[in-house]
C-alpha cells in the first residue's frame, strides 16, 4: 500500500470525494461516540466510559489528519489545521469548507494530484 493513500498519516493529498467519504465515516463515528460518552457518564459506567473516550480521541485524530491531506491537496500548510480544534460548529465549517475546495490540479510541493491516484 501507498503511504500517500494510508488515511494514517498526514502526508500526501486526497481527492475531494476521498475526503468526503472519510469524514462522514469520521465525523459520525465521533458524534455517536459522543452521545454515548455522556450516556456512559450518566450511568457512571467507566468502562463504557473509557472506551468511548477512546472512539471519541481516535475520530478526531483522523479527522485532522485528513483535512491537513485536504489542506496539502489545496497547498496549504499543516498548521491552517489548527483551527479545526475551535469547537464546533466553527470546526465544522472548515471541514465543510475543506470538501468544497477545488484542490490543485498539477503536481505540488505536497505531492501528485490525487485525482488520478485516489481509490476512492
């Protein structure tokens, strides 16, 4: 496997429709770990607790490491990443933002256009 299709690491670019398919995988697994985090608080189940915790950190780093492949498609810096950390719903703007966004069509510094690599 490619290390630039490995939704893993933040290196390389994706495609729009790869991003797409990824956060809403992502987005939606952190919104139900979400809810069941505070269920698991209502009842004081730890386990439960934990567990979703962990769901819920996981959906976040991949979600960031995703829109930065977005960001470098785009050719911009990692570091606009930063502000998808302002809570919602301004986050979610600029992941809205991040899948609307025409990439760059040649070759950047990033990498290949992912339009001719991309699975997805």
């Amino acid at each position: 496997m490619n290390d630039s299709n490995s939704f893993f690491k933040p290196t390389g670019r994706i495609s729009r429709r790869k991003y797409w398919v990824l956060f809403l995988i992502f987005y939606w697994t952190n919104v139900i770990a979400l809810i069941k985090l505070y269920e698991s608080y209502m009842l004081s189940d730890l386990i439960s607790f934990v567990a979703f915790g962990i769901v819920l950190i996981t959906t976040i780093i991949l979600l960031l490491i995703q829109a930065i492949k977005r960001l470098h498609d785009i050719g911009l810096d990692w570091k606009y990443a930063l502000y998808l950390l302002i809570p919602p719903p301004i986050n979610f703007i600029g992941f809205i933002w991040l899948g609307l966004k025409k990439g760059q069509e040649k070759s950047n510094k990033y990498g290949e256009s992912p339009l001719k690599t991309d699975l997805i």
